[in-house]
C-alpha cells in the first residue's frame, strides 16, 4: 500500500541564514518512492534541503542545496552483488525503517519553509 506523510519545516533567523528541522511524527516503515519539496513562495533560492533516516541513523535520503522551485525526487539505492561490486545501471528502492528528518538552512524565516511530502510502499 503507497502510503504519503508531509513533514513541515519551519525556520527561524535572519534572511538567508534561516534554518530549522522537523522530524516525521511517526516511524516510516517500507521502501521510498519518492519526495516532493514544496517551498514557501518567499523561500530563497539559496535554501538548503536535506532529508536523512534518523533511526537508525542511515545517512542522507536526499540532499538539495540552493534550490526554492517545487518538485518531485525519486532517489534510489545503487545495488552491489555478493562480492560488494557495483551492478552497472542497477538502482533499487531505499528501504525505510524509523524516522525521517527534514533540515533546512540558508532559508528565510518562515513558517513553513519548506514541507516534504514523502510517498513510501508500506511494508
């Protein structure tokens, strides 16, 4: 079942220099399709996205730097075989298991700055 679950930023400081992160209310369990970065109509183009997997702790989901356009990202797994040699052309779905987080910096302040809509298959 694709289930989606939106995770509003909102930021705080001077123009420019505005951060914040917001985690997901609830434990993501499945595998990523995709996220959609709805910016503030005021956000600046040198805002700063990036989406991690927080528990545990997996590293970056996604990473957007200098961006304040709309849209849809699909980020995918690069696979290994047996012997952790890349497979040429070869992507898979990111499995998810825990929190995900959302961080912005370089925004303006805004509430929100910035909302990911992520849309995951439950397993």
């Amino acid at each position: 079942m694709i289930r989606e679950i939106s995770i509003p930023v909102t930021t705080t400081g001077v123009d420019g220099s505005g951060a914040g992160n917001a985690t997901s209310d609830t434990e993501v369990n499945g595998h990523l399709l995709d996220i959609y970065l709805d910016y503030a109509g005021t956000a600046p183009n040198t805002t700063d996205v990036t989406i991690t997997h927080e528990t545990p702790s997996k590293g970056n989901l996604l990473v957007v730097a200098n961006n304040a356009t709309d849209g849809r990202y699909a980020p995918r797994d690069t696979l290994v075989d047996t012997a952790n040699s890349a497979i040429t052309n070869s992507h898979g779905l990111i499995p998810l298991n825990g929190y995900i987080k959302v961080t912005v910096a370089q925004s303006n302040a805004l509430a929100p700055a910035v909302t990911a809509h992520v849309r995951y298959v439950q397993d």
